[in-house]
C-alpha cells in the first residue's frame, strides 16, 4: 500500500499536466470537439436554412434591409470573449429542463417549412433550438452568461413581408407629415396626403409630388440601430434594467433621424436640384443620418451613468476598501522609565479606546488624545521629570 499511492499521485498529477497542456483558450481539447459536434449537428439540420439567410442578407447579392445581420454573431462573439472568465468559473452539467426548450425549436422550425411554410419561424425555431441544446448540455449557470448572444439573433433575423409593411406603413406617414411640417416653417407651401408630399410651386408650374418609399420610412435604421444599441448596451459594465433601455432607445432615435432625412430631402428638392434630391444626395443623406443616431445613442448611456450610481457596485467598492483595514495594537516608542508614577485609569482608558480603533497597514498617524486625557497626564507626571514630557509628547 505505501508504494502504491506515491506512484497513483504521480499519475494524477501527470494527468492534470496534460489537460492543461490540452487546452485552448481555457478550455480542454474533449470540450471542443464535443462544441464542434454539435455545431456540424446543428448546420447538418439547418443548413437549408443557413443557405437561404446567406443569400437574403450577405452585404453583396442580398437585400440591404438587412445587411446588419451578418455583423450580428460576431457581436455576440464579442460577447462570450469578454466574459470568458465568468463562463470557465461557470459550473457545467447537464440540464434536462433544456430538453423541452430544443424540442420546442424543433417542433417551430418543422411548423415553418409545413404547414406553415413560413421563413421567419423557421429562422426562430433555429435560435429557440440553439437555446434549448446549450441549456441541455453545458447548465443553468452557463446560459445565465450566454443568454444575451443566442437571444441577440433574432435582431439579425429578417421579417416576413406582410410584417415589414405593417410596421413600414405607419412610418411612412410619419415621416411625410413631420417632413410637411418642417418644410411649411421654412416657408415652403407642402401638404401631405398619406405617403405622398405634395410641394406647390410658384409660376404657374405644377406641384411637385414626392413619394415616401418603404425605403425611406426607417425599417432598415430601426432594425440597425436596435442592433448596434444592444451591442453597445450589453457590452458594457450597466445594469440591466439600463442595458434594455438603451437598447429600447434606438427605436425611437432611428425614427427621429429618418424623419430628419426625409425633412432634407424635401428641403433639397425645393431648394437646390430635383435630380440631386433623387440622385446620389438620397442614399448619400440616409447613410450621413446614422452618425448622429450612434451618438444618440452613446448620448443616452452617458446620461445614465450620470444620473444613476449603482448601489451595487458602490458597496461592493466599499467592501473591498475594508479589506484593506486591519486593527494594530498600540505600542509606545519608547519604554517607559520606572521614576515615572503610574498612569491614571483616564490615561489607560484613553489608550484602550487608540488600541480599538483601527489603522491601516501603511502606518497612519494615530489621533492624538482627549484634552481630558492630557490634563490627566499632566497631573500624575512628578515635578521636574523631563522623561514625563518625553511621554506625553510620544503618546500625543
């Protein structure tokens, strides 16, 4: 027995080295090909799926309502990279409550191709199922971190067509009447008749007739800029309550600057050249409005870290500053001298409340005693003894 156990601990440990010297990025080389399982299990059952989200949303041959998509993964890459350490503290078991969830995604994907033979749920399905396979295997305390990046999908996700000119119409209108009004406070005589602004023109000529398109009524930055406002929420150090209300202010930020956009455009064909209203300015115009709405939406995070201090993290700052405190017992400087008398009980009561209190591990200067204390100390100090001075001066 005692020559076998020397040789078991040699093996464990020589183990342990070799599964540390197996992984990558923290974690080990089995984890990884189980993740690399998984994920060819995953495109092997969508890939019909990814193949069409390819060609509907790549920056190239696809539709440019959404070419944010593809930024959208990386994003929560990001994400999991910046919180890696959070994840490999993260306990890791299997979930059976995850095994309900991917059935469900299963079951939605299945609903879209029949008899429902519709995209968007096929697409949500996916990321449902996404979810459910990561709570099944890697555990609560793993999708409690990783949530933000599957949810975050469905941002990049495009909308059936009926969806899209439900929510496009209503701002369609918006954008003509708000452009209508700016453009009768610059003195231009406009009116709008649902998504038609009409601009009369002096000279006998005709009125000028602009059309508000789908394209102009701010889909495309509304579905934008919710994606770069939940990035920037979700990738910094706020609560959450904040993270869902910045990411909820893009909403109303990209309806602002695209009603901005449309007020300029009208401006513009008034003013200066209807072909250049109609020409490059319109696309040049739809992409200068989204720098403003990006630092709207920084606008929006900045007045929240100044408005609002996070309990949270204000006591957990305090808590680790009284780490840093430690209690140091009292010791005099100098030995007392045997002439001196003994010290009064008000002197060593003083001098149990100094021993109390604490001091920091740099040294402070202890405070000196009570006016009371120190009329004690001259009273019981002999006449004449030059070590009594001494004394008091080292305990001040």
């Amino acid at each position: 027995m005692s020559t076998a156990s020397p040789s078991s601990s040699i093996e464990y440990a020589s183990a342990g080295r070799s599964d540390a010297a197996e992984e990558f990025l923290g974690i080990s080389f089995s984890a990884w090909l189980r993740i690399a399982l998984m994920a060819a299990l995953m495109i092997a059952l969508f890939r019909f799926n990814l193949w069409r989200l390819w060609l509907k949303t790549n920056p190239v041959t696809g539709e440019a309502n959404w070419g944010h998509s593809m930024v959208v993964p990386f994003i929560g890459l990001y994400y999991l990279y910046i919180h890696r350490e959070e994840l490999l503290k993260a306990r890791v078991y299997t979930a059976w409550t995850g095994l309900p969830v991917m059935l469900l995604g299963v079951m939605l994907f299945a609903y879209g191709i029949w008899p429902g033979q519709n995209d968007f749920l096929k697409d949500f399905g996916m990321v449902v199922t996404l979810f459910g396979v990561v709570l099944l295997l890697a555990g609560w305390q793993v999708i409690r971190i990783a949530w933000f990046p599957i949810a975050f999908l469905v941002v990049g996700i495009p909308w059936p067509g009926l969806v899209y000119s439900w929510v496009a119409g209503p701002l369609q209108s918006l954008a003509a009447e708000v452009a209508v009004k700016v453009l009768q406070l610059t003195g231009v005589d406009a009116a709008a008749y649902g998504t038609k602004i009409s601009i009369a023109r002096g000279g006998g000529l005709p009125a000028r007739t602009l059309n508000v398109a789908e394209a102009c009524a701010g889909l495309r930055s509304l579905m934008t800029f919710i994606a770069v406002g939940g990035a920037v929420a979700f990738l910094s150090a706020r609560p959450l309550w904040q993270k869902f209300l910045v990411m909820a202010s893009a909403v109303p930020i990209a309806i602002f600057c695209n009603v901005m956009r449309v007020s300029g455009q009208g401006l513009l064909d008034f003013y200066v050249s209807q072909e250049l209203s109609e020409g490059f300015a319109h696309a040049f115009v739809g992409m200068i409005m989204l720098i403003p709405a990006f630092f709207l939406i920084l606008l929006i995070g900045w007045c929240l870290d100044k408005i609002f201090i996070d309990e949270v993290e204000n006591k957990a700052a305090l808590a680790r500053a009284s780490t840093k405190l430690v209690v140091t017992p009292f010791k005099p400087t100098q030995a007392m001298p045997a002439t001196v008398s003994p010290i009064s009980s008000a002197i060593r009561n003083a001098a149990r409340k100094v021993n109390r209190r604490p001091v920091t591990q740099a040294g402070a200067v202890l405070p000196p005693l009570s006016p009371r204390a120190q009329a004690a100390a001259r009273r019981v100090r002999p006449a004449g003894d030059s070590s009594g001075a001494e004394l008091g001066s080292d305990t001040q």
